[in-house]
C-alpha cells in the first residue's frame, strides 16, 4: 500500500490517500478543498473506495458532502461522533466566524468496535483512540508500517482537549496504551504537521515524558 498526505482545507489539515496496486484507495478526513481532492484523484487514476475519518471535527468533514457525492461511497465514522457530522456545535464550526456552518448527512456506517476492518481489498485494524474527542480513532495498516492517528498524536505534541468531549488524562491513556504499543519503527500519519515515527515519539515528545 502507498500513502500520500494532502493538506486541506482553511487550517490545512491532512487529508491522507492510501492506495493499493490496483489504484483503488481510500479517503482519510477529506477537510476540505473538495474539487481540488477530486482532480488530484483523477489525475492519478485512483478510485475511492471509501471515506473514513478519524473523528469529526469540521477542519476533517468539511469535503465529504462533495467527495461522497461525486463518487457515491460510503462514510465510516465511530458510533460516539454519530450526531457531529449533522451538527456545527459538536464538530466545532458554529464558533468559527471565518468558515461557513458544516452539516454533514449522516455516516454511512458506524464503527462500533476496535478491530481488523475489511473494505474491498484493504485490510487494517481500528484502534479507538480518544481523548482529543470521544469517538476518535486511529486506523493501523499493519503490513504497511503506518497508522492515521489523526489528532491524537503529533510530532512533538499531542491533540488539544479544551473542545467538547475532550480529555487530556484520556487522550494520554490511548497514546500510551493504543498507539506506543506498535511497533517502535511504526509511521505515524498525523492530522497536522509532518509524519513522524512511534521511536521518535517516544525519545522526543516532551508531552510523553514518563511513558
């Protein structure tokens, strides 16, 4: 499997591509710029599979009215963000003045459970990660040596916990139990900023320090 970061939207949050040899891929937290995700995609000749998100806070929904429109797939998102995608005070867009309100149709279908998850021919484990928000996860491709931790864990940093839902002691349980538990050479592909590795992490980032 390949990945490509794309940096969407009003904050530039990373969208990321994962696609296999047979050019179909899916579509992590399209945030925005809709149109120009669309033509990136077919540029290259992919064909979404799917959309999943990490959790639904605005700067990671904002194109997936559009990109699921124009290719009809389906949305994934966890069972506890269910009512946010709908709903511009939960994901956030209602106290943003420079960005319009974002209400999102419902997901497709909700994860439920942490676990291996199939989709066509991608196989990867859901790994539920909250904290920065109560449904947050993190998507692990094992044989591929990366994980979409959206904003749990940044290089050198780790998600902000001061929006609804949001818990630090939480968000801290999940690095330490979900994400530093993988391999130490593991990428790790983060809603913000550049990718970086679980070693790394675990030697450098200053929130960590005790783990």
């Amino acid at each position: 499997m390949k990945w490509q970061q794309i940096p969407l939207g009003s904050i530039q949050t990373n969208c990321y591509i994962v696609e296999n040899p047979d050019r179909a891929c899916l579509i992590f937290d399209p945030g925005g710029e809709g149109k120009k995700l669309i033509n990136l995609l077919t540029k290259r000749g992919l064909k979404p599979a799917a959309i999943l998100l990490t959790h639904a806070h605005f700067d990671h929904i904002g194109a997936v009215s559009e990109v699921r429109d124009f290719y009809n797939i389906p949305v994934y998102i966890h069972k506890q963000e269910e009512k946010w995608l709908g709903d511009p005070a939960l994901n956030g867009s209602a106290f943003f003045r420079l960005i319009e309100e974002i209400r999102v149709n419902p997901a497709d279908h909700l994860i439920k459970n942490e676990g291996v998850m199939k989709i066509d021919d991608f196989e990867f484990t859901v790994l539920h990660t909250p904290g920065h928000s109560p449904g947050s996860v993190s998507y692990y491709f094992e044989k591929d040596g990366f994980v979409i931790s959206g904003d749990a864990l940044f290089q050198g940093s780790i998600g902000r916990t001061d929006l609804p839902g949001g818990n630090q002691d939480q968000l801290l349980k999940s690095i330490h139990d979900k994400l530093l538990t993988l391999p130490e050479e593991t990428y790790v592909l983060s809603g913000h900023g550049s990718a970086t590795t679980i070693v790394d992490e675990m030697d450098g980032n200053p929130f960590l320090n005790g783990f």
